[in-house]
C-alpha cells in the first residue's frame, strides 16, 4: 500500500429504525484535523480524477452505490513513489480511505445508480487560491487504465 494511505473498515450498525455508520473520529488514528465535510456524486461509468492536493489530507467514504477509488503515489521521494492501489468503496465494502497530500486519487461511479462520496479533507477550500491540482483522466503520465477489467 502507498506510505501514509490508510483504510478504516467501517462498522455498520442496523436496528429495525434504520442504520447507522461512523465515518471519522477525532480519536482515530488517522485523524489530523477537520477542514469542512462536503459530498460528491457520480454517475455510472463517469471518472472523477486526476488531482492531488499540496496542504489537504483528503478521508473518503462511499455511502450509496460503489466506487473504484484510485490512488497513484506522485511523491518522488517516497519509497512506493509510483504505486498505484485501487480500492473498491461502497455499501458493499464499507471503508474510508485517507489520501495523505501528493498522491493522485481520482474515482470512477462503477454501480448502476450514481454514487455518493462523503470527503472530511483537513482543509478548508479556498476559492481564491485552492489547493488543488488537476491531471487529465486519462491522457497523463499515471500507469492506470480505467477501463473495466474482465477476467
């Protein structure tokens, strides 16, 4: 796995009401600090990526429908610089991944409803000057392909 991600496995806990699920701590290990929380969407088929961050660690969870979350480590004095992981997030495999800065993560809807994504970045984001870079999806010096691989 790619120096300083983590993945958390998430406990769900269901009664005759509903469901509950905690997604991120202030005593969790991988805690370091709290910036905003905000929700993303994809639709079936659709990336969301390249980006990497200079300041923000980001902590994604999937709460509805399924995600390939793709991580590329873009630190070239890292000693997993180059290494890409994949993570399949969803209701099925409740996680959160926390995406320390410098490593290219992006994600691709992979259900047949769109998905949603609950991100607690440590950082607020800053309209003037955001701490975020972006790469194209596919046409980049990233070793990943995102098409759907059977067999």
């Amino acid at each position: 796995m790619i120096e300083g991600v983590a993945i958390k496995r998430l406990k769900v806990i269901p009664d005759e009401r509903g469901r509950l699920m905690e997604i991120l701590r202030r005593d969790d290990e991988m805690f370091k600090g709290f910036g905003q929380v905000y929700m993303t969407t994809a639709y079936p088929g659709v990336v969301k990526g390249w980006h990497y961050h200079k300041k923000q660690y980001d902590n994604m969870a999937v709460v509805k429908g399924t995600m390939k979350i793709v991580l590329c480590d873009g630190r070239e004095d890292s000693p997993t610089y180059k290494e890409v992981n994949e993570f399949f997030a969803g209701e099925h495999n409740p996680i959160l991944v926390h995406i320390p800065p410098y490593v290219y993560h992006g994600f691709k809807c992979i259900s047949q409803e769109e998905a949603i994504v609950v991100n607690t970045p440590t950082e607020v984001y800053d309209y003037a000057q955001p701490d975020e870079f972006r790469v194209h999806p596919h046409e980049n010096d990233i070793p990943y392909d995102w098409g759907r691989k059977d067999g």
